[in-house]
C-alpha cells in the first residue's frame, strides 16, 4: 500500500471513530426532533476537505486518480441499506416525505452499482458513467436537503429524530459524504477517459 493509501486508511479510520462517538454523545440530536445544523456540517465538511486536499496535493491527487473507477463503484452497492429508510417510513418512524425519496433513491443506485461497474466503467460508456455517477450524487444531495428542511417545513409532522441518534447518524456523517467523494473521484477518473482516447486517435491518425 502507497504512503497515500495509508494515510487515507487512517483518516477514514479516525473518521468512522469520530462519527460513531460524535453520536454516542447525541450531538447531533436536536430538541425539535428535525434534523440540524449540525449533522448537515457533518456531511459536508469531509467533502470540503477532501476537494482542498485533492486540489492543493499533486501525490494525493494523482493517488485518488489511480484508484480502481470499477471498484469505487461497486462500493456503492453499499446503499442498498437505505432500505432502512423505507421500512422505518412505512412503520411511521420517519416521515415518508424524507424516507421514501431517499430509500428508493439509495436502493436504486446500490441495485446497479454492480452492473454499472462491470458494464460501463470504460471509456467507450464513458457519458453514462457519469450519468449513472451524477444520479448517485443527486439522491445523497436530495437525501441531506430533505433530511434538514423535512422537519423544519412540517414540525407538527412524524419526528426525524431517528436519524440523529445511532445507529442511523452513521448515515448522513459518514456513509453519505464517503459515497459522495466516490462519485467525485470516479466522474474526475471519467472525464480524462475521453482524453486518453482523444489521443490514442489522434495517434492513429497521424501514423496512417
């Protein structure tokens, strides 16, 4: 393993430790039983630190770049677990307004995880690569908007307070921003697919 993939290991490590205990000590429970400030801080700032990382490293980037497209997207396959959210909906648990989008959505994109890895991580499917990516990226986003504005839109409604107590919290402070940065290492990998191919032609023609 390279000094990049170490460090990346053990950050992800720490990561996990410091959601799992950020939780345990219910910072992220909030007495309106919505969903808060403070979990949408948790989703987005691990993002925000990974695109300063990758934009400010050349060694981390080109790290991230070389990680398997294949494997990063099979790891999606992950979010079949969002069928949680849809049996906690239908059991009145959660509000279907925020269970329901973000279950199906989650479990679509776990579905076929598998079958975009094996079928078109490559660049000749290079455009619905990114699609299927962006469609990933579209339900986390959705997923965390609903999650924060359900309870605050519709306060007299079913609370949201599971999702901010564990096991649920893991979520939205872990899983969602990982899954996220996989889509956004996966789309970057993507778009240097049509380059490479762009000069392989290019090649080609200037040798016929």
């Amino acid at each position: 393993m390279t000094r990049y993939g170490k460090i990346s290991v053990g950050l992800i490590a720490v990561w996990f430790a410091i959601a799992g205990s950020t939780s345990a000590l219910q910072i992220y429970k909030n007495d309106a039983n919505r969903v808060g400030a403070a979990v949408g801080i948790a989703a987005t700032l691990p993002i925000l630190l990974f695109a300063a990382w990758f934009a400010a490293s050349k060694g981390f980037r080109e790290f991230a770049m070389g990680l398997s497209a294949r494997t990063l997207t099979a790891l999606q396959t992950g979010r079949v677990m969002g069928v949680v959210f849809v049996i906690l909906g239908a059991r009145g648990e959660l509000p279907t307004r925020f269970a329901w989008p973000a279950g199906y959505g989650d479990m679509f994109i776990g579905l076929t995880a598998s079958i975009v890895a094996w079928k078109l991580a490559t660049a000749e499917h290079r455009g619905s690569f990114i699609f299927w990516q962006g469609l990933g990226m579209l339900d986390l986003v959705t997923a965390v908007g609903l999650g924060v504005s359900t309870g605050i839109l519709h306060p007299e409604g079913i609370s949201m307070a599971a999702v901010t107590g564990l096991p649920l919290s893991i979520i939205p402070t872990f899983f969602v921003p990982l899954y996220f940065i996989f889509h956004i290492i996966s789309i970057a990998q993507a778009r240097g697919w049509a380059a490479v191919s762009g000069e392989n032609r290019r090649a080609v023609g200037q040798a016929i």
